[in-house]
C-alpha cells in the first residue's frame, strides 16, 4: 500500500511539473487575438509590459474599446512594452444578440489590437464571457499561465465561479504557488484578474465601496488562496493586478463620470493593485519595468498626459481622504438645493 502512496505521489508530482513548464517549452507564448508572439527567454534580462483594465471604458452604445485608449496608439507602441495585460471587460455588448458580439470583438481586433506592436492578453472580466465559445474562439484559454526571466505570471478567470474562482482553477493556482515556492530562480509572481476579490480583507475593504459591482461578495479567496500567498510573499515578491474599477456610481448623461481608476496598496507583504478606465481625465495605463536583477517599478502613463505622480500616491489613505471629501460636500450642496 505505502508503495502505491508513494508512486501516486510522484505521478501527482511530475504531472504538476509537466503543467507548470507546458507553457516554457517552445519558449514562447502566442495572443490569440493579435496573433503576435511573445519570447518567453528565462535568462536574466530588463523588460517591461503594460497593464490596463476595463477598457471598453463608461457604458454606452459605442462598439469600439475606450476612446482614451484607442487615442493613444501610437503613445502604447513608443512604450515599447513585451506585452500587454488586460484585465476584463473589453468587449461590452459581448453578449447580445444578433452577432453584436461578434461584430464588437472584430472592432476591438481591428481598432486597437491590430495597431499595437505587441502581443496582447486578457484576463476576461464579466462581460467578455457572456458567450465562452465566442471568447476562447476569439481570445483562448480563459486562464493560463507563464514564465519570463524570473517572473511567474498567472491569468485568472475570475467569472468561471459562482463567485470569483472554481475549485478547479484554485487547485490549478495552488499548484503553482506551490511550484513556485520550491523555484529558486523565480523572484517575482504576478497575477492578474478582473474582479476584486481581495475587498473582503481589512483594511483593504475600506474601499470596497469604490469598486465597480463592489467586488466579490465570497470569501473563498481569503480561505483559499491567501494563506498560501501569504507564505510565499515571505520569500518572494507577490503582485496582484485587477481590473474592474474605474466606475464606483455611473450615471447615465452625467459627465464626467466619477472616477475611480488607480489603486496601489502593499499589505502583509503582498502588493495589491487595480486599474480601470472611465474615459476621464483620470485614464491612465501602468507600464511595469522589470530589471535584469528582478527589480520591480511601476508607472502611471496618463493618456491625456497630465502628471498623475507615483503609484504609490493612490493607496488606502489617499482614497479614503477621497471619500470624506466626497461625504462633507455633497451634504452642502444639498442643502443649497
């Protein structure tokens, strides 16, 4: 019996193996929806990606990806970047009838996707799978994962849960938390998602009302992936990208729209960070540059170039001086009224 134990385990132990490299062995990665190629060389080098999230920006009739975003094309490939992460909802109407979704997707490729000089991933939010057969037909995999240098990156598919994540991606992430553990060359994890799972964690909660839909209402994150993130961002820097903010109150005519559109918080070790464009003077990108030594540094690209600052400025203290000047100016203007 011990010897059965013991032989299922090295099985389950080269089958984690077998997923974690799948990825690496041809040494590089395509985007389905750019058909671009990303190299996936592990030597040590400096490179950089771009992250932006909810591109389709504010509600509307538009079929087209956010009109900050596609004004800036030419900015996005002076960039240079190796790739780009997006976080969800890039395709609004995806789910409606008629071919609307096909027409959007093939506006979203030709718009934008086929201008820019670099390869381009999704991590799909709520609105791009409405329709999975048109998604994994247009984009691929819902989640998957890579390995560049020394960074591990993990794509999410937040929306394949009653609320957040299954059982069997959670096993899926698990098993490269754990892989990555034991990986002395990777320093750096990044994982990218749409939906705000981590708003259930004091302090971080304190901005929950901010998020677009408020997050996720489960706490199956906090049970399941957070003690083991905890563990791993003792030794290794751990980073957490999503992607559906931008809008906390939208309002239909009202303009501009309230904006909610960076955040960046470090908490217990673990870097947490959100993007989402409202098409506002707030829109903006972040480009991350990574050094041959595995140094980490983010920067805010405003796409109507205005000086945002650092990233580090948009954290817990910043959004909730935001939310009491919000809370003692709006009762003034009541009472004028």
């Amino acid at each position: 019996m011990e010897f059965y134990k013991l032989r299922f385990t090295f099985i389950s132990s080269l089958f984690l193996c077998m997923t974690f490299f799948t990825s690496n062995a041809i040494g590089d990665i395509t985007s389905q929806i750019s058909d671009k190629v990303l190299n996936l060389q592990k030597s040590p080098q400096t490179y950089s990606f771009i992250v932006s999230g909810h591109t389709y920006g504010a509600p509307s009739l538009s079929m087209y990806p956010a009109a900050s975003l596609l004004a800036n094309i030419q900015l996005l490939n002076k960039l240079n970047p190796d790739f780009m992460m997006l976080l969800g909802d890039v395709i609004q109407h995806q789910g409606y009838p008629e071919g609307l979704g096909e027409l959007e997707t093939e506006i979203f490729k030709r718009s934008l996707v086929d201008k820019l000089e670099f390869p381009v991933f999704n991590s799909p939010g709520n609105h791009d799978v409405v329709n999975r057969n048109l998604y994994e037909k247009s984009f691929g995999k819902t989640y998957f994962h890579f390995q560049k240098s020394a960074e591990l990156y993990i794509v999410l598919d937040t929306q394949s849960g009653s609320d957040s994540l299954d059982k069997t991606q959670i096993d899926y992430v698990l098993n490269l938390l754990k892989l990555a553990a034991e990986d002395k060359e990777i320093k750096n994890i990044f994982i990218f998602h749409h939906t705000i799972f981590w708003t259930n964690i004091y302090p971080l909660n304190t901005i929950k009302q901010l998020v677009n839909g408020r997050g996720s209402e489960s706490n199956i994150f906090d049970i399941t992936l957070l003690p083991a993130l905890n563990l791993l961002a003792k030794e290794k820097n751990v980073y957490l990208l999503g992607g559906d903010i931008g809008l906390p109150n939208y309002e239909v005519n009202k303009y501009p729209p309230e904006s909610f559109s960076i955040f960046f918080q470090k908490h217990n070790n673990i870097t947490y960070i959100a993007n989402g464009l409202a098409e506002n003077e707030n829109d903006a990108v972040i480009k991350v540059d990574i050094s041959s030594n595995g140094d980490v540094d983010f920067q805010l690209i405003s796409l109507i170039g205005i000086e945002l600052g650092n990233i580090e400025k948009y954290d817990l203290e910043y959004w909730q001086n935001e939310l009491t000047k919000k809370e003692t100016v709006e009762p003034s203007m009541k009472s004028k009224i």
